[in-house]
C-alpha cells in the first residue's frame, strides 16, 4: 500500500513533488522546536516571576540558595547515577566475547543482539540519562539535609551511649545516610546494569557443566560486589549510632541494643569488608568458592547476630529483670525527652486546693479575676459581623484572637480580629475583583472580661473610620491588603495625581458612599512593562492583567498574601504555627507568626506526630488548624514572624538565638534573620506563647511530668489532657484527640507568683486506656508565661516561657473540667433559667470552660450565650457559670455569680462589675437584608413593644414569675400564628414580647430563689 500515485519501479518522483516533499518535510521539527521553546518560556517566566517576588521581599538569597542546592545536587546525582550506569554497560559490552554460536540459547542471544543493534547507542546514552534524572530529581528534594551538615552548629552536649555531640545525630548522620543510601543504590543499579549486558553479549553463559563467566565479567561483577559490600558494612556501622534513635516502648538504645545490637552491628561491618577483599582476589584467581562461602555465613551471621541473638537476649534476660536492666536506659529517655522538647525546666509546685469556698477569699486575686475572658473568641465572630461588618465586601474569620493591650495604665485582655475583604460579597468581573476591591479595613477589638448589659461585646476599636483606645487613622494605618482571606491577586498603584481606584471603605458607618485610595507602599512586583505583564497574565492565566488599561505605569501586583503563606516561603527550613494573630504595632497592623525549628534524630527522645498531637475540638470543627503530619522527636519555637498587614512586608526574628538548629540555618542564610534585640517594646509586648508547641509540650508531660523511674516504668502517674466538655450536652467527655479540651489564653497570677502575667493554661486528669471512661478529677494544671515585653526595645523578659506545674494529683476529690460541667447541668436552679432561656426557638450555648487556680482552690468560669431564631441573630452572653468545689454560682453577671459562690462576698475585682445591677437588654436585631446588614438598630427599652412601657411589677415574686411565665406563653403563641400567617412584622414583635418576659422571668425567679440579692 502507498498514500500516492503509482508509478514504474525504479522511477524517479516528479521535479514538483519533490520540491512538496522538500516543503512539507520542515513542519514537524518546526513544531517541536516552537513547542519546546514556548514550554521553556512558561517555565523560565515562572521562574523569573518568583525572582521578582523575592527580590521584592529582600529575600532573594533564599531562592537563590535553595535553587542553586537542589540544581546542584541533581546534577552530581546525575553525573554519578548516569555515569556509573554509562561505564558499566560500555565495558561489560566492550568487553563481550567474539565466538559464533554453539547452542540454541545463544543463537536467540545473537538475534537479540541483531534486534538492538540500531537502537544500541541510542539505549547505552539514553538509559543512564534517564536513570541519572531519577537519581538527581530523589537527591534534589535532600537539599536541607545537606546544607544543614555543611553549616552545622555543634550543641556542646553529647549522648551518653557514645559520647556524641548530639549535633552528629541531628546533621551529620542523616546526610551520611542520605549518601549511603543513594550510593548504594548506584552500586545495585551498575550491578543489575552489568549482569544483564554480559548475559546480553555471551559474558556469562548457562551451560551444561554450570556457570560460565569470562574473565572481564568476572572482574567487572567482583568489583561491584565488593563496592557494595563495603557500603553495606559502612551502613552496618552507622546503625550503631541509629540506634540511639529507636521508637520503642522507650525511645533510644535499651539494654538489649547496646549489649548485642550494637556489638553485631560492629561485628557484621568488619564481616562485610573482609568479604568484599574476598570478592576482589576471586576477581583475579578466578574462583568463586570463597567470596560465596563467605557471603553465605555473612548472611548467617547477620540473622542470628542481627536478629535472633538479640532476640533472645530481651526475652529470656531483659523480660524477666526489664526494670532493673532498663532502668538506667529509661532515665536517659526520660531526660533527654524532656530536653529535646523545652520540658526539662518546668516548675512543679505541689498544690493542694481548697474545696470549701471562703468569704472574701479572692481578694489577693485582682488581676487574675479582672481578666477572666467571658468573651468566648469561638462564638462572638457573628456578633463581630452583625455589629462590625457594614458591607457586604467584609467579612471576619470564624475564630477570633486573643491578645491585651495596655489601656489606661492597665493591661487588659482583649478578643480581636481584623475586617477583611470578602470577595464572594464583591460584584463579578475582572476590574471589581482584581483593581477596585483590593483590601479590608480595620481592626476590630472587644473587651475579655466583660460586655455591655445587653450581653453584646464591648468593644474598645471599632467603626469606620476606625476609632477606639487603641487609635485611629492618625495613629496606625487601618488598611489591609496582606491577610487570611486576601483576594488571589490585586493590581494596585497609580502615578501620583491620578484619581484613586481601588475601594477603599464606606465614609462612614451609615453613608452608602465609598472613599476611594491608591496603594503607596512596596507591596510586589513592578507590572508596569509589557514584559512583566505577560509574565504574571500566564502565571495567572489571565488575559484580562495583560490587556486592561487599569494597569498603568505604577503598577504593582500583590499575591501570596496570606502571612503564613509568605512565611513558609522565605522560611522553608520552617514548621508554621497554625494560628496566626494580628495586633496594632508601631502604627502598623502586623501578622504574628511562631516558627519552629524541627527534627527526628534527637537522641534517645521520643517522637511525636504533630498532626496528632496539637488536634484537639476546635481543629476538628475545623475552627483552628493543626500541624502537618510530621514526625518529630525535638522541636523550638526559633522564630518570631511578622507580616505587615499593608505592604507585606516579612520580618523574621531569631527569637531563640541558642538553637543550634537555627544558628545553623543562619549559617546557610546569613542575611535573613534579625536578631530579637531589633524588635520593637512595642513588639515584643504582642509576642505571646505558641499554642501548638503548647499543645505538644502538654501532650509529652502528660507522662514525661514523672522523673521517678519506677513511677515512670509502671506508668501508675500518667495523666491525659481532659476532653473539652463545652462539645457536649451531659458535660461526659473522652480523651479522643478530637475531643481535647484545647489550650486557653488567660491573664493569670499563678499561686506563689508576684503578678500576673498572660498565660497559656490546661489542666490535666488521670490517665486512663482507651476506650475506658475518663476520672474527671484535677492532678495538675499548666501555665505557660507568654509575657515577653520589659517596656524596652529589644529585651526579652526572663520570665518568658516558663513553665509552672501545679500538682495536685495527691488527691482525688478535686474537681475537674468535666466535673464542673456536670455541676452545672445538674444544679436545679441553673436547669430551670436555663430552660427559661431556651424558649421561643432560643438556643442556649455554653462558652469556653477556663479552669483558674485561685482562692486556694481551683475555679471554673464559663459563659452562657443565648442566640435567638433568625438569620441575623449572635449570640449574647446572658449569664455567667462559676463553680469552685462543689458549689455553683449562676448569675447575669461574674461579679454576681462569685459572690454567690463565696458567701456573698468573693472579694474578687472583676472587669463586668459595673454591669452589676444593670437590667440585661435585648440586643437590636440588625436590619435584615441591604449591604449594611451589620448596622444595629437602635436598642429597644426592656419589655417596650412600639413604645410600649415596660410592665409594673407587683412586689410578690412569685406572682411576678407566674405573670411573666404567661405573657411568655402568649407572646409564642402570638409569634407562631404571625409566622404562619407571613407576618413578619408580627412575628417580630411577638419575639420581643418573648424576650421581655423571658428576662422578667429569670429576674423574679432569682428573687423567688434568693440569689437576686
């Protein structure tokens, strides 16, 4: 068959279709060459993309360093891997026998040879190539393994088994392992490469009589046999010092490890060369005998030395005597776990709480009870919205942040949070979503400790512009262009005097005109030439960005632009803390970002899976993020980040300057870490404990607390974190990882402390397997100082990071978290407010559940939030939960329900005892619907329906509560028969007819009870 005409054998084509042939045959390489070219642009332009992005950061060196480690160890694991494989196949082919074929298995080798002889140097050029580019692509992805051994920092301790530097463990034997394994598998690759060619080519030959092989296979197979013996006996020896590295019942080299492990393992090297040697003189006597007799017993005694000798060592020496035999190795565990992890300075203070609560008996606990946060930052992000938010572009995050500031001389606690943009609430097309609506506005802050009488947060900044005690647009820019929810990209910038553009907030909170602004800071890379244009137009593939006339010769681009996002990339060395947090700093709003510093080759210490480590109730209802599932067994919280909220600018800070793992990094990237003497008072005083080191740090103490070898080897003192009983209705709770009780920040004064200080506080129950019912009973309480700030630049307080251990596990009457919310579910008085707030569709949610050592004992505080029916309700705190011992206290207010609890007189100072006396107001219900929708209408008087007085009382309690118990009843009748007649507007009223009983209800059912004294 042909595809053209047929013409005479022999005949030549046409002139004109030879000169079609001649046209045409260009076409295909033509393609190829324009394909390869335009895939090498794409790249190459990504590749510059990212060159403009870091250079704009001032972290170029971090790109450069990294690109320039992993090209070059490609190309030395493609040159070894390639040429090793390139060298085996040419000699073991130039070195094949000439014979003619003298057998059928021959003959078929011959027609295999005639078969690739037209693709043979294709095959010996392209497959090293193809095997080198593996090898390089693997040794690449090593890159910090290897700069790490190239720059280490020696910790100036040493192991104790043989007498290490423990800075071998962590840098030096993972990049000789790294080496040796990838050798290793060059020599098994080359052998694997060897033998198959010399079978190939008649080199080695099955016959009759057995095995034949020529002289030049014989040599080339002894050489690779004997390479790989001398590695496996380097590898036999380096497992010696893996063994300090073991994951067992006890982490490191146990009894059985360095009395016949190790011994083995130094036996089994010496065995491997000596039968390498034995490889090498078969190479030239010409006999196999002795290297195969000696890698059989090799192989022998590397099953009984390495495996059945030990084995039986642990069962019938180590099992009978374990804790007298590994006693001395469980000490090391215990110290050196404790160490790797930050715990080996924990303060452990007996404590022995009171169960009986006292008349004034918190009255040396002022600022510890001033700052009790009864704003839960979980629950009041909707509440932010309802009252804060005042466009449908905004938005805030669904979990809140913690911080204090200093307010009139005082530290207080504060809930806080920023407005950022929402593009889902933006119109659509390119110019809105990419040019116009660019960044968020604001910080938003509310008091911790109290609320104003109606149960809405009060909150200290607030409004557009934004105004309160922390400042205004005078004092700190309010705009946020860098944040957790940032549009993909902005194009911003204009030549000055141009008209602004972007959207930059509503003039005020009830004006339906926007001001507009232009971006004046160094956010991103230049897009005012063509060239960078069509650069950022394929890497976001977007024609739109190359042809607008919006973007103009000022423009830049802003992406990447959640702070730990641009973290991670300037910090790969980096594991990221999970909850980023914003704060007012030197008239910027700045992202604060722990970064840790992280490995799994300490010695003798235990691993832990972060992942695992830091879930807890809030991770799995997704409203906090836990760390990635990595494997660690040392970790240091090494860097303070921030991320300038405006232009993005990124600063990291060595804020534990002794980490030998940092000081090598630093070694690696001199100029991209400031000292912590460069950061601010201002700073410093925002700087808080991490929470997920916390929440490893607590996760490991809950056993590594015993120093007591006996305690420690039964396991009879071990405690677990108590599962969070603010997740269910009955307050029973397990010790699931997803249950946990998550860490809370609170200003706290410790016992025997001399001020308060803002803490990372958990408490701690008895351990119990899996599966089996939790004792919620307090053994123990941990504080983490968070305070870092002296009031001067650059100076970090000493008492920064201490850890303080209350002890109480001599006990098992006091009560624990879950305890106390059986207390609270279970108390008559507190069932039947708690029922009187439900009705009308209202739902009842409990808050955060703080557990607070003082008054001698231990307190329990948690928030009450009632949210009514309707799509634009928040919940409101409405009553206070306080129980110490086995009393409870339920009032409108903290201050109330303390004093309930201590006799009527707590003698505590609380940050809501103002609001004592105060009637609870329902708050506004914003106007449903609008891009407004957040703005409050003004607040209605107690019991006043259309300007209705509010009900006289009658004197008797009692008829007051039987009074507002029916015009509750009514007012659901009135309100269902609205709803389904439509009447919105009915339904309306009858709701806050409802809402006036209910607090009438509660009010005289106090009084009936007594408590409303």
């Amino acid at each position: 068959m042909t595809s053209g005409p047929d013409r005479p054998f022999g005949s030549r084509p046409s002139p004109a279709s030879a000169a079609t042939s001649r046209r045409r045959s260009p076409l295909i390489p033509t393609i190829i060459v324009v394909a390869v070219i335009v895939i090498a642009f794409v790249y190459l332009s990504q590749v510059y993309a990212d060159v403009l992005w870091y250079q704009q950061l001032g972290f170029l060196e971090v790109f450069v360093t990294e690109n320039l480690s992993r090209i070059v160890l490609f190309v030395i694991a493609f040159l070894v891997m390639a040429g090793a494989v390139f060298f085996s196949l040419r000699i073991a082919f130039r070195s094949r026998p000439i014979y003619a074929p003298d057998s059928a298995i021959q003959d078929n080798l011959n027609r295999y040879q005639a078969q690739l002889e037209p693709i043979r140097r294709l095959l010996m050029l392209g497959i090293p190539v193809v095997l080198g580019a593996f090898a390089g692509t693997a040794a690449s992805s090593q890159w910090q393994e290897v700069l790490l051994f190239l720059n280490q920092e020696p910790f100036g301790k040493q192991d104790p088994e043989f007498g290490m530097d423990y800075a071998f463990y962590m840098f030096t034997l993972p990049f000789l392992s790294f080496v040796l394994g990838f050798l290793i598998s060059v020599v098994i690759i080359s052998a694997i490469a060897t033998i198959l060619t010399h079978y190939l080519y008649g080199g080695i030959r099955l016959e009759e009589k057995g095995l034949f092989t020529t002289k030049a296979a014989r040599i080339q197979i002894a050489v690779v046999a004997a390479l790989f013996l001398v590695l496996q006996g380097v590898n036999y020896w380096l497992d010696r010092y893996d063994t300090l590295l073991n994951q067992g019942t006890w982490a490191g080299a146990l009894y059985t490890d360095v009395n016949a492990v190790i011994p083995t393992k130094a036996i089994l090297a010496v065995a491997a060369i000596i039968v390498a040697v034995l490889f090498v003189a078969s190479a030239f006597i010409g006999r196999w005998r002795l290297p195969l007799i000696g890698t059989a017993m090799l192989i022998i005694t590397a099953l009984l030395a390495g495996g059945v000798y030990p084995a039986v060592v642990q069962r019938f020496q180590v099992r009978p005597s374990e804790l007298s035999l590994e006693s001395q190795f469980i000490d090391r565990n215990i110290d050196l776990t404790r160490e790797a992890y930050g715990l080996d300075q924990v303060e452990v203070e007996p404590y022995t709480p009171e169960a009986v609560p006292q008349a004034g008996a918190l009255g040396d606990d002022g600022e510890t009870t001033a700052n009790i946060r009864l704003l839960d930052p979980n629950l009041v992000s909707d509440a932010f919205s309802q009252l804060q938010q005042f466009r449908q572009y905004y938005q805030f995050p669904e979990t809140l942040n913690v911080d204090r500031y200093e307010i009139d001389g005082e530290v207080q606690d504060t809930v806080i949070a920023v407005r950022e943009l929402d593009t889902n609430g933006v119109p659509d097309g390119w110019v809105n979503e990419h040019v116009f609506y660019t960044h968020g506005y604001g910080v938003v802050a509310a008091a911790g400790s109290t609320v104003q009488p109606d149960g809405r947060p009060s909150f200290l900044q607030s409004g557009i512009p934004s105004t309160g005690v922390l400042g205004d647009e005078s004092t700190y820019e309010p705009r946020i262009y860098f944040g957790e929810d940032s549009p993909e990209y902005s194009v911003v910038g204009a030549p000055e005097g141009q008209a602004p553009a972007e959207i930059d907030r509503p003039q005020n909170e009830n004006s339906d005109n926007e001001s507009r602004t232009t971006f004046s800071g160094e956010g991103g890379p230049d897009v005012a030439n063509a060239f960078n244009r069509l650069v950022y137009a394929l890497k976001f593939q977007s024609t739109d960005l190359l042809l607008s006339d919006q973007v103009n010769s000022s423009s830049q681009i802003l992406y990447d632009r959640d702070p730990v996002d641009r973290v991670r990339k300037v910090a790969p060395y980096l594991t990221l803390d999970g909850n980023s947090y914003p704060a007012i700093v030197d008239g910027r709003v700045k992202w604060i970002i722990d970064g840790y510093t992280t490995s799994a080759s300490f010695p003798y210490s235990t691993e832990q899976e972060l992942e695992s480590a830091t879930q807890d109730s809030q991770t799995a209802e997704g409203l906090a993020t836990a760390l990635p599932a990595e494997r660690v067994n040392y970790i240091r919280n090494a860097v303070k980040a921030t991320v300038d909220a405006y232009d993005g600018s990124v600063n990291l800070y060595a804020w534990d300057d002794q980490d030998p793992v940092l000081k090598s990094w630093q070694n690696v990237y001199p100029s991209s870490l400031k000292p912590f003497s460069e950061m601010s008072a201002d700073l410093m005083a925002h700087v808080r404990y991490p929470e997920d080191l916390f929440k490893v740090q607590r996760e490991l103490l809950a056993r590594y607390h015993v120093t007591d070898t006996d305690a420690f080897y039964n396991n009879s003192e071990a405690w677990n974190v108590p599962g969070d009983p603010g997740q269910t209705s009955d307050g029973q709770t397990s010790t699931a990882l997803t249950d946990r009780q998550p860490p809370f920040y609170l200003t706290l004064q410790m016992p025997n402390q001399d001020q308060a200080a803002f803490s990372l506080t958990t408490p701690f129950i008895p351990f119990v397997p899996a599966g089996q019912t939790p004792r919620n009973v307090l053994y123990g309480f941990l504080a983490a100082n968070g305070d870092a700030g002296t009031g001067e630049d650059g100076v970090k307080s000493e008492d920064y990071g201490r850890l303080t251990l209350l002890d109480s596990s001599g006990q098992d009457s006091v009560v624990g978290p879950g305890q106390a919310q059986n207390l609270f579910n279970s108390d008559t008085t507190v069932s039947q407010e708690l029922n009187l707030l439900r009705q009308g569709a209202s739902e009842v949610i409990n808050g955060n559940l703080l557990t607070l050592p003082i008054g001698g004992g231990i307190a329990y505080v948690q928030p009450v939030y009632v949210q009514s029916s309707g799509s634009s309700s928040f919940p409101v705190l409405r009553r206070v939960l306080v129980s110490f011992g086995d009393d409870v206290g339920f009032a409108p207010t903290l201050a109330e329900a303390l004093d309930q609890v201590f006799d009527g007189n707590s003698g505590a100072t609380t940050g809501d005892e103002e609001n004592v006396g105060a009637t609870p107001e329902d708050p506004a219900t914003p106007a449903e619907g609008g891009d407004e929708g957040a703005t409050p209408a003004p607040t209605p008087t107690p019991g006043a329906t259309s300007g209705a007085t509010p009900p006289a009382t009658s004197g008797d309690p009692a008829a007051d509560l039987r009074t507002a118990l029916d015009d509750a009843n009514t007012a659901i009748q009135d309100g269902n028969a609205a709803l389904a007649a439509g009447d919105f507007a009915a339904y309306g009223e009858a709701q806050d007819r409802l809402q006036d009983a209910l607090q009438r209800a509660l009010d005289a059912e106090a009084q009936v009870s007594g408590s409303g004294e």
